[in-house]
C-alpha cells in the first residue's frame, strides 16, 4: 500500500495548490499528525501468550475529533492505515462532518482465531490506545474483518477503564449498546445513492441497467442486492476465488443465501471467470468493492463500463484514473461513493450524545440528502475547475480542513 499512501499524497497536494494553499499547509495535511504504534499481549487457547502490532492514525483534528473504522487483516501496514486516515478526513469534508480522519489496524488474521482470543485482542487494543481515543477525542469503528460484536467488546473495555459508560466512543455499536439504525447497510446505500446519480447524469434508466460488483463482502453482497430490488440486472458478482457473470442476470438472492460469512459463493460453481475478466465486462456500471489497485494503466483501456462507482478504498491508480476519464467514463472516486458508512457512524455518535435514537426511515433520509448534496459539489468543482472527479472530490474534501487549520493558526 506503499503507493497508496504516495498517490494519496500526491493529490493531496494538487488539491491544495488548486485551492490556493501554501508549502506549509501540503507539509501540514500530507502526513497524520499523530502515529500511535501498539504492542498487544494476547493469551492464547492453548496457554501461550502472542504479541500483536497494532496501529492508531489521527491524520488532523483541526475541525473537530477524528473518526475511522479499526481493521484486523494479516496485510495491515502502517502506511496503510496511515492513507486510510487521510482518506478518512476527506470523506468527512466532502460530507461536511465535524471530524478529521482517524484508522487503525492490528497485523492479524482473524479467521485463524477463536471467538475469546478476538476479545482479547479487541479488549487489549483499546487498553493500548486508551490514551488518544474517546468520544471528543478519536472515535473508531468497524472496518476490514471487524464488526458489531468487536465494537461492543472495545465499548466495554473502554467504559471499564474510564469507569462510565461511554456509548459515543465507537460507532457500528449493537442496537442494544446505542448503535444506530442503517449502520450496517450504510456504505451499501451510500454507493446505490451514487449510482442512481451517476445514471441520471448519463441518462440511463435504472430499470435494467447492467450492473458488474467486484467483491462480496459486506458492501458488495448488499450492494447486489439493493441493486437487484430496485430493478437493476446485477450480471457480474466476484470474490477472492472468481467471479460469476451471466449477461441476462444472476439470481442474486440465491448467492446471497450461498454466500458464507467471509463473502465467499463462487467456489459453489463449477463455471467461473476470473476477476480481471469481471473488470473489462460490457456494463453500464462498474463497482470495485473489494480491494486496492485494481483498475491500472494495464487495463483501464479495456475496461467497459459508462460508469465505475468505488466502493472500495485506493481501487483505481491514479494513471488509471487519467485513462478512463480520458475515455468519457464517469468515476465517482472512493472518498465520496463510501462516505455512507462514516455518515451514518456521524448519526450514531449524534444519537449517542444526545440520547435519543431515530428510526430508520430517518436515517436513510437523512444520509440519501448529504451523499446527494457531496456528489453535486464535487461534480461541479469536476465542471467549473476542469479536473478529473479524483481532484474534484480531493478539493471538495480538503477544503473545510485547510480553513480550519487557518482560522487556528496553526499555519
């Protein structure tokens, strides 16, 4: 994720001169402003106790306290989650939170452990950390092989340590713990809010319109099945082990009923294709949803979609990014077609402060009218500025930051 962080940077850096801002701003909001490395303590099944490694990135905290999921992967790196907190930052000025962006990780695998060694794991991270996280301060939440069950383990610890309970310290919370209504769904019908955007703007009709999801996970099984409710045709899916495509539609509900919890159906088919085929199908829209650099300088000339929607972090490099804006593909980059996940956190944590939950309808109103209003401004830096929606979306996220760290002084 070493080019990751680089690119992320890079671009950074373009939106800033863009916008106006000076050397000492893109030094500033280039790296995080606080690194956290943990050592975590784990005691083991069978009596042996194991060290872990585990990270806290805060990129800055000039508008407000900074937020962002906690991922357990055998993959984690510190630049990694070090340009995942920057991203995170962006989202929140695009969706006009009042957060910076905040991540972490533990280099782990959680497949390969017991359901008593991850809450170990979960109650030692936050005992680690415990100094730099909390509800005015860093506010985590799920990510990557996280979720609702480890949330309430790190929500206990933490209130045990602080000796009150603390619901607004972390977000995809059980509904019984203070979570919110939509968290689980929120990224899912945040990136279905962009797509019916993006085919208005292409005037193409939603009804029937060709759909290709890279990834089964949590995004893209709901993704796939929204997709396929509202009346879209969903003719490609993939995971880690292929893909599936049928040009007339897949049965969508059957491999959602397939699927295993890791996201896992196409080794259930004796017919599949590979992903880098899934990724060049004839599609009205392309959603990566899976996994970093997918889309490359090697293959954005053959990809066939009107539109590639980003579900996941860092899927499109950014001479890729060049190539298929060139080609009059419309992309809604990654910081703005995810944000739905840290918009709705943003609800919860609101619910959690003041006490009082909405139901869902709310919710989704509420989260439909923010994604709405990010992708038209972003849009319309991509038209008045004539930048590709990468920097658009950059300008738009880094905007609010920038002038918070000027009205403090701090540059």
């Amino acid at each position: 994720m070493n080019d990751v962080l680089h690119s992320t940077q890079v671009v950074i850096e373009q939106a800033l001169r863009r916008l106006g801002y000076g050397d000492d701003m893109i030094e500033l909001l280039k790296e995080p402003i606080r690194l956290l490395t943990v050592r975590i303590p784990v005691r083991m099944d069978d009596g042996t106790t194991k060290v872990f490694t585990g990270y806290r990135s805060q990129h800055n905290d000039a508008v407000g306290p900074t937020k962002g999921g906690v991922r357990f992967h055998p993959a984690v790196t510190e630049k990694e989650v070090k340009a995942l907190s920057i991203w995170m930052s962006l989202k929140c000025g695009i969706a006009d939170l009042p957060y910076g962006g905040g991540k972490g990780g533990v280099i782990c695998d959680p497949r390969k452990m017991s359901f008593r060694e991850l809450e170990r794991l979960s109650r030692g991270y936050v005992r680690a950390v415990s100094q730099i996280v909390g509800p005015t301060k860093d506010i985590p939440a799920p990510d990557v092989m996280t979720n609702s069950q480890i949330m309430a383990w790190m929500l206990d610890e933490y209130s045990r340590i602080r000796e009150f309970d603390s619901p607004g310290f972390i977000t995809g919370k059980p509904i019984v713990l203070g979570g919110s209504k939509g968290r689980e769904t929120a990224t899912a019908r945040g990136v279905v809010i962009m797509i019916h955007e993006a085919l208005r703007l292409k005037g193409i009709p939603l009804e029937g319109a060709r759909i290709v999801i890279q990834g089964f996970g949590n995004a893209g099984s709901y993704l796939a099945k929204f997709m396929h409710e509202s009346g879209a045709s969903v003719i490609g899916i993939s995971d880690v082990n292929g893909a599936l495509y049928n040009k007339e539609g897949l049965d969508i509900p059957h491999l959602l009923d397939r699927r295993d919890s890791f996201g896992n159906v196409t080794n259930l088919f004796p017919k599949t294709i590979s992903n880098e085929e899934l990724l060049e199908l004839p599609c009205d829209v392309l959603v990566p949803a899976a996994i970093e650099n997918q889309i490359t300088e090697a293959n954005a000339a053959r990809i066939g979609a009107s539109i590639i929607v980003e579900a996941a972090n860092g899927p499109t490099t950014l001479e890729a990014t060049r190539i298929v804006t060139e080609r009059g593909i419309l992309l809604v980059p990654d910081v703005l077609a995810s944000a739905g996940g840290v918009i709705v956190s943003y609800f919860e944590w609101v619910q959690n402060n003041q006490g009082y939950y909405w139901d869902e309808s709310e919710i989704d109103n509420k989260l439909k009218l923010m994604m709405i209003r990010g992708f038209e401004n972003v849009y319309e830096i991509h038209q008045t500025r004539k930048v590709d929606m990468r920097l658009a979306a950059y300008m738009s996220g880094v905007r609010k930051m920038a002038e918070a760290v000027r009205f403090r002084g701090w540059v």
